[in-house]
C-alpha cells in the first residue's frame, strides 16, 4: 500500500508517509521510506535525513538512503 501511494505522490502522501516513517515497526518504517523515494521531494529530504541518524534498524536505514538518493536525483 505505501508503494502505491508513493506513485501517487502529491504532499498531503508525503506527509502522512513521514508520518508513517516514525511508526515502531521495522517493516512498516521500510515501507514508508521506500514510498518516500517515489514520491517525495528535497523539502523532505532534511527530515529524511534527521531519521536516518536515528534509525537503528540496518534494514531501514538502507531504505532511507535509497530514498534521499532518489531524490536528490529528481
């Protein structure tokens, strides 16, 4: 579902998918950040990365790279 809504993109998904971001579950928080790297865009791109540092999930924390590399790439 939240790829889904990452190709959809438009900023009220973004920010629910940030949202989502913070959510306690590993695979729910994966999700939310490879959504993010379909849809997101640089304004994002700071609090994708304060989540990053924090994330001590190695799993995760590829996926978040993933996303900030996707768009700085747009």
């Amino acid at each position: 579902a939240a790829e889904t809504l990452g190709r959809i993109g438009g900023r009220e998904v973004v920010l629910r998918l940030l949202t989502v971001a913070e959510d306690p579950d590993w695979g729910v928080r994966a999700a939310a950040a490879g959504a993010l790297g379909l849809s997101g865009a640089p304004p994002e791109l700071p609090g994708l990365r304060a989540r990053l540092e924090g994330e001590q999930d190695g799993f995760v924390a590829a996926r978040l790279r993933e996303a900030i590399r996707r768009i700085e790439e747009k």
